[in-house]
C-alpha cells in the first residue's frame, strides 16, 4: 500500500513538473488531460496513445485535402459552365499553380519547400522537429494545385501533413528524438493510410522511406495510427473519393510470362520517369526568372498538355478507373484523337503518348511552384503502361490477355520502381484492389522494376545529392550517426601554436608551459604552415649536442591531412582511417587556423549518439 502511495506521489510530481513548464494561459484543457496521462501511464502506453491521436488527426487532414480537391473538381466541373473544353483546361492547370505560387509568396513566406525529401532531411538534420506550419500549408498549396488541375497527386502532400503533425505532437509533450521520429513516421504512416484506405502500405511507407537508417523497437503506434488514419478515412469519404478497384481477374500462372516482361517495361519506364524529373527541375532552377514568371511558364505548358492530351489533368485516378472497366472512349472523348477514330492502333497510340508525357505533366507542375508528388503519377502512368502493353499483346493475336490485372499490376510495378519501394507498392495496390490472390504478379513486377531501378541508381535520383552530402539518412547506420555530429562542435581550441619565426627556446618555453603533444605553427596570416610533435622534439630537447642555430623551420612538419571547417564528421573520420593519426588540424575554408580535432572526441561523441539512437 505505502508503495503505491509512493509511485502516485512521484507521478503527481512527473505531471507537475512537466505542465509547468508552460504558462497556463498557452496551456488549452485537452493538454491539461494529456499531461497528465503522461505522468500516470508507462512510456509503452503514452506512446500507443499517442499513436491514436496523431493517427485521428493525420487521418482527418487527408480527409480534409481529399474532400477539398474533390469538392474543387465538381464546382470546376458541373458548377463552371464552359461551352468550350479546350478553354476549360487552359485557364484552371495554369491558374492552380500561379495561384499556389502566390499563396506561397504571400501566407507562407516563401517556404515552398515540398515533398518526401524535405521530411528526411528534417529527421537526420533537425532531430525530427517539423515546422508545425507545414501541419496545414501542404494541404491549402497542394489543394490549390490538384484541386485546378495540377498533374500531381496528394499523397506526399498528406504524408508530410501527417509528420508535421506528429512531430508537433511530440514537441509539444517534451518527447525525445526517438519517440518525435517515431511519431513522425506515425503521422505520416496515418495519412498514406487514409489517402488509399490502406494501412498496411501505409506502414510499409513508413518502414522503407522514411525509418531507413533509423533504429528503433516500438513499432505498435505505427500500427495503430495506420488503423486510426484507414478508419476515418472509410467512415468519413465516400467511395468515388477513394483508391479503390474491384474489377479484376484471378491469377493464373499461365500468365507470368505476361508479368516478367511488363516488370522489365516497368523498371525502364520508372527509370525514364526520373531522369525527366530530374531534367525538368534542373531546367527549372536554372532559369534567371521570378517564382511568378516560372509558375506561368510552367501553367501554361501543362495547360497546352491537358488541352491536346485531358487524361494529364488532375491525379488521374478516374482514368486508370475507365481503363480497368473498359471504357476507353470516355478517357479519349475531349482529345483531338476522337476525330480520328476509336481504332486500336488510335487508342494505343493514344495511351502511350499520355503515359510519356505524364511525367512532363507531374514535373512541370511541381518544379514550377506547384506542390504535389510523385505517388499518384506514378500509379497513373504504371495503369497506362499496363493497358498499353495488354492492347499491343491482343494485337500481337494473344489470346486471354489478363489486361484489367496488367494494368493494376503495372500500377504497382512503376511506383516501385519511382519511389524505391516496392513492399508499399505491393501492399498498396493489393489493399486497393483487393487483389491479395495477385501477390505473386505483383511481386513479380514489383521487385523487377526495383532491382532494375537500382542497377540504374543505387539511391533513389530525388534523395542521390542529399545523401552524398550526408543530408539524409541512408541504410548505414554508422554514416548516419556521424552525419549528426558537427565537425566544429568536436574543435578543441584549447592548443598550443608558435610563429614560424619564433626562436628555439620559445618552442621549448610553449613546450615546457604547455599540456599538449601538439604544436600548431603559424604564420602572420594566421594560416597553418605546419605541425610540431612532442614525439619528435623530444630527442632534440634532451641532446647534449643542441646549440642555439636550430629554429622553428627545421622541427615542423606537414601535416599528413588537413580538415577544413565544413567537412563532414564522415569525412574527418575517414582521413582519420587514411592516415592512422590521433590528432588532425583543422583551418578555416579561408586557411586560417581552427584548432585541432581527436580521434577520441568523435569516438566518445558517436558513442553518445549511439546510446541516445539505439538504447
């Protein structure tokens, strides 16, 4: 009795201490109620609570951005009257992202910095606190952008809503860095959950793209957001809202043949789709023009695009939808391919032109200044690969072309081989569909176009130059400790230097006073121009032969390497490695001398890392 009277004494001291933290006036009552389950339940059952909650809230927001972006196509599409269809996709592609890029420019401070990327860099740079204004600017900018017409989709979009939510949640609750990255990768796992129905993709997510690197055991609030964000989703959407297919085949192993090839057409063309993004946002930001100028260069482009080819205009999905129920004809009705006929050499012609210029239309809309990803192009374009090469095998005379299952199918196979992950676009496209007797096609496609997108990039093309530079978290665990640590707040100052003009009993007073083994030799710039070891003056101090002709020249030495003042902490270790040394110098980028670093000092730093990371 007296020990339970002692363990409800220190939790009412736990809950006292962190709610006063805050004046009461910022503390609103649901924070009072939540502080205080803090303080009474184990760190176990907080964490699973606050999975439910975040999981909600992220749920509720992509409920919110899907329901605005539908809401914004029916007002667009039955509300605005517009006797011509090709003046209906000039003025609402091009007006979504002005519009975007003004609503960036003038409620969020230029701050257009969007998508996956961002979200990692913030885990590995920023120890997983998230700006909590991007808790609702991605969904204002990307509902703007999807909403008119943007060729993107919202599913990255609602993912960094969800981390931003997550990470506030756990800010605000004074968690550490292991319980915010996990509540992050919550929030997260929450929205891709409610935007497909789908949660266990939407923990997949979470396991290849945004947890790589990243060492941790809990596991069950990712469980539990991804069940909250799925059952607000299927509670509060309706179904033409939602990623969902129901028409499709059984799985025959007669088919494989099918699958194997549309893999390899899967991994080429997810490989085409990266080198044009990559193409498109180099052209972007190389031009000498304002974010206004660009987003009306980049609108009208995509405007001209959705007038000649419509099925570019939005994500895409209801096309893919016309696809796998037959109906062709309504995909190509407002295109000037209509006036040509309905042949089957017209629509493969047709599809495949639309699938290749898809990812024009996805990058022009996002490097311009819209805001959107890469997920739901990707889907559209790997459903028209699928029914391309389905159309070109009847051609061929095949018989019993399973087309409805190719094209769900090569959904998955285009979005593993763009995205680098193949497990949430098996799971994916399984849940949507129902489709768990497809696990083998899907595999089969998945995992071709994954292993061909890494035999092209080891990295995906989007996060290659971030993780070269040490930015984002990569599967080394090792490299992603050391890329936290700062190579100036490892410098010990405290060192003994010299001019090189400095006479030999200077040397030996600076030696005598001194607690070091090192001596930095300086010129009158200040810049390095060599280094005196104990080791090596030490048979000079104590010889019998020393005269007064020796001088400061003749003792230093070159330093073997030298780390400049911005190098990475994997950088200094691996001259560390290269060079055997204990004690390397460290000088400015103008060449000034810094200071020295130690071998020990990264070791004890990366140890406490470790023990902060992984215990």
């Amino acid at each position: 009795m007296k020990s339970k009277n002692i363990k409800k004494y220190y939790s009412f001291l736990k809950f006292r201490r962190d709610f006063t933290r805050f004046s009461i006036d910022k503390v609103r009552s649901y924070e009072i109620v939540i502080y205080w389950l803090k303080s009474v339940l184990t760190r176990s059952q907080f964490l699973i609570l606050s999975g439910i909650l975040v999981g909600c809230t992220a749920g509720l927001a992509g409920v919110i951005l899907k329901s605005l972006v539908h809401y914004i196509h029916y007002v667009i599409t039955y509300k605005v009257h517009f006797e011509d269809q090709v003046l209906f996709y000039l003025i609402f592609p091009f007006s979504g992202i002005v519009i975007t890029t003004i609503v960036v420019k003038l409620f969020f401070n230029g701050m257009d910095k969007k998508g996956i990327p961002v979200i990692l860099h913030e885990i590995a740079q920023n120890a997983s606190n998230v700006s909590s204004v991007k808790m609702y600017s991605q969904i204002v900018q990307s509902a703007i952008t999807v909403g008119l017409g943007g060729s993107a989709g919202l599913e990255s979009p609602i993912a960094v809503t969800g981390a931003a939510i997550g990470s506030n949640f756990a800010q605000t609750y004074k968690l550490d860095y292991r319980e915010r990255t996990l509540l992050l990768a919550a929030g997260a796992t929450a929205g891709i959950a409610s935007a497909f129905n789908a949660p266990i993709a939407g923990m997949m997510f979470a396991f290849e793209i945004l947890l790589t690197g990243v060492v941790f055991s809990d596991f069950i609030p990712l469980v539990v957001a991804a069940v909250c964000g799925s059952l607000i989703s299927r509670i509060l959407l309706k179904e033409e809202v939602l990623f969902q297919f129901h028409t499709r085949g059984a799985f025959d192993y007669h088919n494989i043949p099918f699958y194997l090839i549309l893999g390899v057409l899967c991994g080429l063309y997810a490989r085409y789709f990266l080198v044009i993004t990559r193409y498109i946002e180099e052209f972007f930001h190389g031009l000498k023009l304002s974010k206004i100028q660009k987003a009306m260069l980049g609108g009208g482009i995509l405007s001209l695009l959705c007038v000649l080819y419509p099925p570019l205009f939005g994500e895409g999905y209801d096309t893919i939808k016309s696809f796998t129920n037959g109906e062709i004809k309504e995909v190509m009705e407002n295109s000037f391919f209509r006036f040509i006929g309905y042949r089957e050499w017209v629509i493969i012609v047709f599809v495949a032109v639309v699938c290749l210029l898809k990812a024009f239309a996805t990058s022009i809309t996002i490097q311009s200044g819209g805001n959107g990803g890469n997920f739901a192009p990707s889907l559209f374009a790997g459903g028209s690969l699928g029914y391309v090469f389905a159309l070109l095998c009847i051609q061929a005379g095949i018989k019993d072309v399973p087309m409805v299952n190719l094209v769900i199918v090569g959904m998955a196979g285009v979005m593993s081989g763009v995205l680098y992950a193949p497990l949430t676009a098996i799971f994916l496209i399984a849940e949507s569909s129902s489709g768990y007797d497809l696990f083998i096609p899907l595999m089969i496609v998945s995992v071709i176009s994954f292993l061909m997108a890494k035999w092209f990039s080891a990295v995906s093309p989007d996060l290659e130059k971030m993780a070269s530079e040490g930015k984002i978290f990569t599967k080394e665990h090792d490299r992603n400790l050391l890329s936290l640590l700062r190579t100036l707040d490892l410098l010990d100052k405290d060192v003994q230097v010299i001019s090189d003009r400095a006479s030999f009993d200077e040397l030996r007073e600076v030696v005598k006073n001194g607690k070091r083994n090192l001596v930095a030799v300086l010129n009158e710039d200040l810049t390095l121009v060599g280094i005196i070891t104990l080791d090596d003056l030490r048979p000079i101090l104590f010889s019998r032969d020393l005269d007064g002709s020796l001088n400061i020249g003749d003792l230093l030495k070159e330093p073997k390497a030298v780390i400049i003042e911005n190098d990475s902490v994997v950088e200094v270790a691996r001259k560390f490695d290269e060079t055997g040394l204990w004690h390397l110098p460290v000088v400015t980028v103008t060449g000034k001398f810094a200071g020295f670093i130690s071998k020990s000092s990264v070791l004890n730093s990366y140890r406490q890392l470790l023990q902060a990371h992984s215990g």
